[in-house]
C-alpha cells in the first residue's frame, strides 16, 4: 500500500511538471478511476470555460471531481456562486481554499508552478495520500498569500466521478 501511494505522488508530480515544461496554460490531471458519464459533453464544457477563463486571473484551480458532496465538507455559507458549469452543475468557491479530492484536478499555468515548488518542498517520507499532500500544499501557498481563496473553485456536482469511491454510477445526463 505504501509504495502504490507513492507512486501515485510521484506520478501527479510527474504529470504537473510535465504540463509545465509543454507550456501548457492549463494541465487537467486525471487519475486513472476518474469517470464522466458524457465525455464528449465534459470536454465540450471544459473548452468553453476554459475560454472564458483565460480572460480572466481566477481560478487558479478547480475541482473537477468529488468525494463527498460539498455539503459535507464543512463551508457552509462561505460558498459563492461562480456561475453554471453546465445545466445540472454549478461552479463554486469558497472563503477558504479546499480540495475535495485529487482525482480530477485542473491547473492554471502560474498556479501550478508555485504548486509544483511546494510540493516539492514536501518530503516524499512519511508516505501519506497525495490529497492530503497537495490540502498541505495548497493550506502553505494560501498562508504565504500565493494563493486567493476565491480563486479555488469546485464544479458541483462535479462532472467527474471517483470512481474508486462511488459504488454506483450517477443518472446518465442529457
């Protein structure tokens, strides 16, 4: 178990730092349970936020996947209203930066180099999951005022789902 889980670190590592030297502006990094129920839909949606976004300096990241609902994760009224994401899904963030899980996140260029440096920093021992490593990661850059909460956003419910934490699928969307 220890060595899938540092595997799975250094393979999110791999991918980011991979993103960064293509130069890309955005990385979605996926792991290998991550599921859309339409995913000819999920990329025509990400395109086009994708455009809308880059007019703009937020998100730095987004959610693109779910755990626990975010009713669950304890925010309360600190969410805002991003806007939609699609016709079931609205964009989110919150007053304080948070993840829900790794399995599907989406990176902006300039956030992800300063996220690829820190976690860095962080030593591969003791092994810990790379969702509680990139929450530490993320907790160290919004302390060092690298990182603007309301620049974390989160799609719910996300367009994505873990597939290793779901046991049945969600309806089929239109």
């Amino acid at each position: 178990m220890l060595q899938r889980l540092a595997n799975i670190e250094r393979a999110h590592l791999s991918l980011m730092e991979q993103a960064l030297t293509a130069d890309c502006q955005w990385a979605l990094i996926l792991e290998d349970d991550a599921q859309s129920a339409n995913p000819v839909q999920l990329a025509n949606d990400l395109v086009n936020h994708l455009s809308a976004w880059d007019n703009t300096s937020q998100p730095s990241y987004v959610n693109m996947s779910e755990s626990f609902p975010i009713s669950e994760l304890g925010l309360g009224g600190q969410l805002k209203n991003q806007g939609a994401w699609d016709s079931r899904s609205d964009v989110v963030s919150a007053t304080i930066p948070f993840t829900n899980t790794v399995c599907a996140m989406l990176y902006r260029r300039e956030f992800l180099m300063d996220l690829v440096e820190e976690l860095r920093s962080i030593p591969l021992e003791p092994i810990i999951p790379i969702d509680w490593k990139l929450n530490m990661a993320i907790m160290s850059l919004s302390r060092a005022n690298k990182l603007e909460s309301d620049y974390c956003f989160a799609v719910t419910p996300a367009p994505i789902i873990q597939g290793s934490m779901h046991t049945s699928s969600r309806p089929a969307q239109d």
